[in-house]
C-alpha cells in the first residue's frame, strides 16, 4: 500500500517529483548501503585485511537483485536492526564472501555514508533546478530591467519602480542560495567510518587507512573525528533547503499578490485543460505558486526538527539520527516540487505591462510625491518643501485637487515652476530611479557566475 502523501496517486506530484522521489526511495537507499559496503570491502582487500576473492564477490553482488526482500522485512522484525536486516539477507547470497561483509564497520558508519551519497544526488538535482530558475529569472529581468510598475511597501503604493527591479531582488536571492549550497556541500559530503564509539579500536592504526581509501573510492572527504552525534551536517542541509524554499515562497507569495485581478499584473501559465474549481468553471488558480508556499512551510517544519535532533547523547543517540529517515527524504521530496513548479512559472510568467501602468497611475503623480519634494528642495529647503507636498498629497487624497494642481495651487510652487515641469516632475513612469541599472547589475553579476 503507498504512503498517501509522497507515493500516493492523489498527491505524490504535488509532494515531490518521481526523480526525487527515485533518490531517496527504500531501494536507493539499499543500494547505497550495498555500494558502501561493497567499497569497503574492496579498500579492506587492497590492503590484505580480506580475502580479495571475497571483495570481488561482494562488489559483484552489490545489487538489489541479490537481496530477498522479504527475507529483509522478516530479519526487521526480528532483531529491529535494519543494517543487520539488510546484511543477513543479502549475504545469503555469496556463501563464504558473506563472513567478510561489514568488517570493522558498526551500522552507522554504513547507513551515514549511504545517507550522504543520497544527499549528493539530491544536492545535485537541486542545484541544477535553481541553475534553470536563475536562467529564468535573468531573461525575466533583461526584458523588464526598464519596464515601470508600482513599489510597494506595508502593503500599500510607495515609489515606482521597475519589474526588472523586483525579479532582479529575487535572482539575486537564489544565486547567494546556489552559493550557500556550493559551500555547504564541502562539509556534508563526508563518509563516516569509525567503528562503534568513534575511535576505530576493531581495527586500530590500519582503520585509518581504510577510511583515507574508502572516501577516495566514494569521493568523499574524511572528517577529523566522528558525526555519530553531531548531526549538524544533516541539520545544515534540511536548514539550507529551508531557506531556499523559503525563498520560492517569498516569489510564490508576489506572484499570487500581483496575479490578483485587482491587481492584474502578472499571470501564472495556464495549460489548456488545467480545471481550477469544481463549481466555477471560469476559474483559472494560480496553484503552482499556492503549493510552493505550502511546501516551504513543511521544509521549514523539517529543519526545526532536524535542529531539534542535533541535541544527542553519549556517542551515539539513534532517538535523534534515526528521525532523520523521516525528515530527510520528505525535505528533498518537497523541495524538488518547489524548485519545479517555480521554474514553471518563471519561464511562463504572464506579465500584464498595462496592468502594471494602471497601478502606476492609479494616484496620478502622488507617487511621485519625493520627486517633487527633491525638486521644491532646491528652491524652498527640504523641510518647507515637505510641508508643501505633504499638504498638496492630502489634498490629492481627499479628491478635492490632482497631485500636480494642489501644488500649483501654492504660490511659493507656482512662482518656481511651470505647470508643464511640474507634469514632468510628478510623472511616476519617470520616477523609478537606477532600477534598471541595478537590475542589470543583478543580471551581469548573475551570468558571470555562470
């Protein structure tokens, strides 16, 4: 019977993706564990600890198809050890070979490292998904670095802008993520290999060797001491996730603002055929960017409890590291269909420029109000000049007078500016700043890394 959520056919596509959900399945996880294994036994063979016929045979079989599976969920419950589990059924498969699997190792030195090779594949999945949003984002942001709409700030009309701007803040978040994860991949991308309290005592100086020879054969660094029960480098990894979902929300949340027919500015792709309510035909939900929020909440969820299981005991706590079999999957699971779906709707984004116009003149010339203080400033000192725009914006905001005719209507304005310079002045699509330079600063920056 499928897990409802992740595996179900209700809800799996919107729970993660099928190669996500690939990389962090029980039977990839298996033949990691198996992988590992099996590089360990040939590391061992090199250097005269095992019989080389019994890594060859062990290398052979490292595969799925030379494990009973039933026979691995009957060992489950009996001895409730999932390594050993494992290790018994499969080794019934290689007769003598068998006695040579899993020396020196304990359970989490296999089950670790098997975790981190999971990791990589999924880290790698997940950095070219933002390598594809960033792409996205830039050519967003070369078509609109001049394109003027409404800034907004307390949830109200504060200064043009452009929507190059805006996408330009969002590609620049991803590329400190993309960084962030380069960075971070440096210390999770570890093996663990240390014997049962993290000293190595079944196999003394020589362990040291098998450790050197068993990350380079799974291309992976060698930490100073053991992780047993430091489990920051699984808490970093579901955090960094967390910020980057997060980020994917915070493009969903303004995509789902500006898709508004209030707003009318931006619309999420559509497919013909995609039905948005069951009773409202003419519907169509913006459910890409809805999801994606809803995604990000779980992620974060995730990484308050994986910080949660860094409080362990002694030199090995399986109450903290074993809830990461939980948290670890679900975390890449959500971030993948995140990651997918705002790709979705970066490279499909409808922006509606009209729309974004009508916004931007929806006060007239009142969001250009600091345009024309700057200007007055010159000619009345910066404070009188604010007492003249702030009385001519309450004016314009009661209705009783335009912008531009409230403050012609004070003489000290009329006496240093024409009715036409003051059009200019207060013109908002004139008012947006070094928008388009910033964002294509964003954007040089951002293909340079590239």
């Amino acid at each position: 019977m499928a897990t409802f959520h992740t595996n179900g056919v209700l809800f799996e596509n919107v729970f993660g993706t099928p190669e996500m959900r690939e990389i962090f399945s029980e039977e990839r996880f298996i033949q990691r564990f198996l992988e590992v294994e099996a590089a360990l036994a040939r590391v061992q063979a090199a250097e005269g600890m095992i019989p080389e016929s019994a890594a060859e045979e062990i290398t052979e079989k490292a595969s799925l198809e030379y494990v009973d599976f039933e026979q691995v969920a009957e060992n489950v419950a009996d001895v409730h050890l999932f390594s050993m589990s494992i290790i018994g059924a499969w080794k019934e498969s290689m007769g003598e070979a068998g006695e040579y699997v899993h020396w020196g190792a304990t359970t989490q030195d296999i089950s670790d490292t098997a975790l981190v090779l999971q990791i990589r594949d999924g880290l790698d999945a997940i950095e070219r998904d933002l390598d594809a949003i960033a792409e996205a984002l830039e050519e967003l942001t070369e078509e609109h670095a001049e394109t003027p709409m409404m800034g907004r700030t307390h949830m109200v009309h504060a200064l043009p802008i452009t929507f190059g701007l805006k996408t330009a803040t969002w590609l620049d978040e991803i590329n400190r993520h993309r960084d962030r994860i380069e960075a971070m991949r440096e210390r999770v991308e570890v093996v663990e290999f240390f014997g049962a309290v993290g000293s190595l005592a079944s196999l003394g100086e020589d362990g040291l060797v098998i450790q050197e020879e068993l990350g380079a054969e799974l291309d992976l660094a060698i930490p100073d001491v053991a992780w047993y029960a430091a489990r920051d480098r699984i808490a970093e990894t579901v955090s960094t996730i967390g910020l980057v979902t997060s980020t994917l929300a915070r493009i969903g949340k303004q995509v789902l603002l500006m898709n508004r027919e209030e707003f009318g500015e931006l619309s999420e792709p559509f497919e013909a055929g995609e039905i948005g309510s069951s009773t409202m035909p003419h519907k169509r939900n913006p459910v890409r960017s809805e999801e994606t929020v809803l995604l990000a909440r779980l992620v974060r969820g995730h990484a308050d409890t994986a910080l949660e299981l860094m409080e362990t005991y002694d030199e090995r706590d399986f109450s903290a590291t074993l809830g990461e079999f939980a948290i670890v999957p679900e975390t890449f699971l959500y971030a993948s269909r995140a990651l997918s779906y705002v790709h979705e709707v970066a490279a499909g984004l409808v922006v509606h420029e009209e729309g974004m116009l009508e916004n931007l003149h929806h006060h007239d010339g009142l969001v250009a109000s600091e345009a024309a203080m700057m200007a007055l400033a010159e000619e009345l000192g910066r404070q009188t000049a604010h007492d003249v725009c702030y009385e001519a914006a309450m004016l314009a905001l009661d209705g009783e007078a335009s912008f531009a005719d409230a403050l012609l209507g004070d003489e000290r304005v009329a006496a240093a500016f024409s009715g036409e310079e003051i059009d200019d002045i207060t013109d908002p699509e004139a008012y947006t700043g070094v928008s388009s330079t910033l964002a294509r600063r964003a954007l040089e920056r951002s293909r340079a890394r590239n």
